[in-house]
C-alpha cells in the first residue's frame, strides 16, 4: 500500500494538469529506508509529448546526487497519461528500474472528456505490475 499526504497527492494532481495535454512526470523523494513520500521533484518532460515521458538525463543525475546527499531514495516515481487509463504501458514497465519505488500514474483524460480522472499506484519489479491500494493521510 501506498500511504502519501494530501499535500504530495495535490501536487502530483496539479502538475499532471498543469502539463496537460503532454505527459507529466517526476520523483517524490523520502528519508532512505522509510518508505515515506516526503519531497515533491516535478522533473521536466524532456519528450514534450502527450504520448510519452523522458526525464532529462542531465536533470535526473542533478536528482539522484541531491538524493544521495540528503540521505534519500526515490519512494515514488509519478508520470500522467493524457489519454489512456493510469496503467503501466509495455514502455513504462521497460523504464522501472527502481524496484523498491511505487510508480504513480494519473490519467488527466478527464480533461479532454476521454474519460474520467485516476490516480493509481503500482509496484513494478522484474517486468511484473501489481497493483496496490492508495491511502491519502491528511
């Protein structure tokens, strides 16, 4: 299970729509080996497409130094599908290679009228989805 705060759940929500109608993506960091989404990183898409997310290589490394640094790990890795349910594709299950992290995906198809709004989170390790529950604290 996924346990965040309303506060983190907000601002992934709000940078999904704010990128809208590209995909949105990022990293909320925690305290190493808690587990606990703490500090919200939106990164920018650097594919600029409402199909598809790359993290900028450069700013990615800025990231994981920064992590190591404070002490921290990615504890959720979050991007937006802008047209399709929140559900790993074959190219986001390729691109999970953080197998302790929760991937968080949020369709903002409801914008377009496509469908409605969700926010859900998986754990993907070994190319294997399983879904779990979200809990929002707070």
């Amino acid at each position: 299970m996924l346990t965040i705060s309303r506060t983190v759940y907000d601002q992934i929500v709000a940078h999904a729509r704010a990128d809208h109608p590209d995909e949105a993506c990022g990293v909320v960091a925690g305290p190493e080996g808690t587990g606990r989404p703490e500090r919200f990183v939106p990164m920018l898409n650097a594919a600029r497409s409402p199909t598809f997310y790359e993290f900028d290589s450069g700013d990615l490394l800025k990231l994981y130094r920064e992590m190591d640094d404070r002490d921290e790990e990615p504890v959720i890795v979050y991007h937006s599908h802008t047209a399709t349910e929140a559900y790993p594709s074959r190219t986001d299950v390729t691109y999970a290679n953080e197998p302790g992290a929760h991937y968080v995906l949020v369709s903002t198809a409801d914008a377009d009228g496509l469908g409605e709004f969700q926010f859900r989170s998986y754990r993907i390790v070994d190319g294997v989805i399983t879904e779990e529950e979200v809990q929002v604290a707070g």
